[in-house]
C-alpha cells in the first residue's frame, strides 16, 4: 500500500513524510521530487526516491500508488493550475485509488487570489474518478515569524494587515494531519479547513516577539500599495508581491480569522499556538 509524497524536498512535504515514517515502514513510502539528490537522506533510509516535475507530465511516475499526497506546488497562478491538472491526469493515468491535496482555508468562499487555484485543482480531483481527501491548510505561523529576526534589527513590524486577525497554524501540524489523514481511514470524500484554534492580530505577534526579545518592536500597518512597493524594492518577483499584499488585504478584511476545530480534532490535541513559534524563531 504504497504512498506517495510530492514536494518531500520541501517544508511542509517534507515534515509529512518524517510523520509518515513514524507511522508506516519506510518500504511503503515513495516521493516524487524534482531533484532526486536533495532525497538522499530518505533514500538511504528506504524511501523509494521518484525523479518528477509537475510541469514535465511525461516524468510523473504514480505507478503503484495507492495513496497520493499532492502538496501544492507554487509559482504563478495558471502555471500551478495547469501543473496541478498534470499531476492528477498522472494519478489517473495510473490507477491511483486515492488523492489527498493540500488546499487553502475556506477556498470555495475565499477572498484571496490565490484560492483560484485551489478551487480549479479541487474541482479537477473531484471530476478525476479518485477517492480523495481536501486539507484545506491555513496560513503557516512561520510565514510570520519568519521575518521577525529582520523586524527586530530594522525596529518595526511593517504589514498591510490593519487590526484584522489570523487563524495561522504551525506548519509541522499541518503536516502531522496529512500523514494522519494519508494514513488513516474515514477520510474519503471529506473536506477539513485545516486552521490554528485562536485567531491573533499583528499588534500581538510584535508583542509576543518583543516580550521573547527584550526590546520595543512596534507593528506599522501601511497601505497594501506601500507594502508592496517596499517588496518589489528589496527584490522580490512581481507575483510574490502581489500574492503577499492580497493575503494582508485579506487578514485586513477579517477573511481569514475563523477559527475550526478540523485539526485539533484529526491531531488529537490542541494546534501549537504562534508563541510557540515565535520563540522557536528568535
Ligand atoms: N499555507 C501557507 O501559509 C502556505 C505558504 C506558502 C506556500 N504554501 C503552499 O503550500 C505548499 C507547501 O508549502 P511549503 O512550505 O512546503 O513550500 P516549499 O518549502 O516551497 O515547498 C514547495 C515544494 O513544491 C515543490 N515543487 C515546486 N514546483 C514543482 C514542480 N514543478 N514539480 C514538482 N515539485 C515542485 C518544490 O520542489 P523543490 O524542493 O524541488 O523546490 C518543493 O518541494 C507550497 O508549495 C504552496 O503551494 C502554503
């Protein structure tokens, strides 16, 4: 009963199959991933390691699989579309019984631009014949404290979020809760919206991390153009601007601060709060 893990070389793909290897013999386990020798160190504990790209439908091998985690790729949006499409004609093409993909919150009613793409792959592995399971992932705490080292030096927490909240999620639950759906039963056909159990403000999250710092960190709320300005000047793509100044439009708007009691229910505890990560970020 083989199951397949796409983006392992990944963050969140590859904390799924670290969940996964506590939960199955390594033998039953198999990535696809685009760069075999970031895989070494599943292969030489005997993962069966699968050279494929989304975007290369030819070098999508899925032969054999019974359970299919398709973590969402990134990049443009039509071009994760059409790739996502590439990976389920895959899974069909080899008779793969199950599908489990990794979706976005409350996708179907979503303000977010990137929902898109998550509704068009949802709607493409419904119409696919498969059995499937849809983990519709909240926002990473880590997306947030990622930054907040370069917060701290530059002395401001600068978002385009105003007082709306979040209902962010460690990533490593998100990934504990795949594993657990890919290896668990009564999860076909079901929808989870997969988020963290208190929704937090940005004024939180700066104090949260001047408190574990010991010094001041103000939270500047700008306009979502200011924001994504100062991104397109300190170098990053135009669609990654673009992506983050919506998603803080949408935390603006309240869009994503819902609480669900989805993965505390599939993990068996309560999520990991975002102090957790912060801490574990400074
Ligand atoms: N919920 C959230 O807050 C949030 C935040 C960011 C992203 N996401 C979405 O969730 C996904 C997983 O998150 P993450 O943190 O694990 O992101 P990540 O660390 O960037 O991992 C993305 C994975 O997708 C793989 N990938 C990209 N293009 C591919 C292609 N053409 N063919 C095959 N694999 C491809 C990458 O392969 P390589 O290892 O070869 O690069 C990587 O393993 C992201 O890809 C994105 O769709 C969610």
């Amino acid at each position: 009963m083989t199951i397949l893990v796409t983006g392992a070389t990944g963050q969140l793909g590859g904390l799924a199959v670290r969940h996964l290897l506590d939960r199955v013999p390594a033998g039953d386990l198999a990535v696809s991933v685009r760069d075999a020798g970031k895989a070494a160190d599943l292969a030489a504990r005997g993962v069966a390691v699968r050279r494929g790209d989304f975007a290369d439908p030819a070098s999508l091998d899925f032969a054999g699989v019974d359970t299919l985690l398709l973590v969402s790729a990134d990049g443009p949006d039509d071009l994760r579309i059409a790739m996502h499409a590439n990976a389920i004609d895959a899974a069909e093409r080899a008779g793969v019984r199950r599908v489990v993909y990794t979706s976005v919150v409350a996708a179907d009613t979503s303000p977010l631009a990137l929902a898109r793409v998550h509704v068009a792959t949802e709607r493409r592995i419904r119409a696919s014949g498969r059995a499937f399971t849809i983990l519709r992932n909240g926002l990473y705490h880590e997306n947030y404290t990622a930054g907040l080292p370069g917060a701290l030096d530059r002395g401001a927490l600068v978002t385009a979020t105003g007082e709306g909240r979040v209902a962010s999620v460690a990533r490593d639950d998100l990934a504990l809760a795949a594993a657990i759906v890919a290896t668990g039963d009564g999860h076909d056909g079901r929808t989870y919206e997969l988020t963290g159990d208190r929704a937090w403000s940005f004024d939180e999250l700066a104090e949260a991390a001047a408190e574990v710092a010991g010094k001041p960190l103000p939270h500047k709320s700008v306009s979502g153009g200011e924001l994504r300005a100062g991104l397109l000047a300190a170098g990053l793509p135009e669609f990654v601007a673009d992506l983050l100044a919506d998603i803080d439009a949408g935390i603006r708007a309240d869009a994503l601060s819902t609480v669900r009691p989805d993965l505390a229910d599939l993990i068996g505890r309560a999520p990991a709060p975002v102090e957790q990560a912060v801490r574990a970020a400074l």
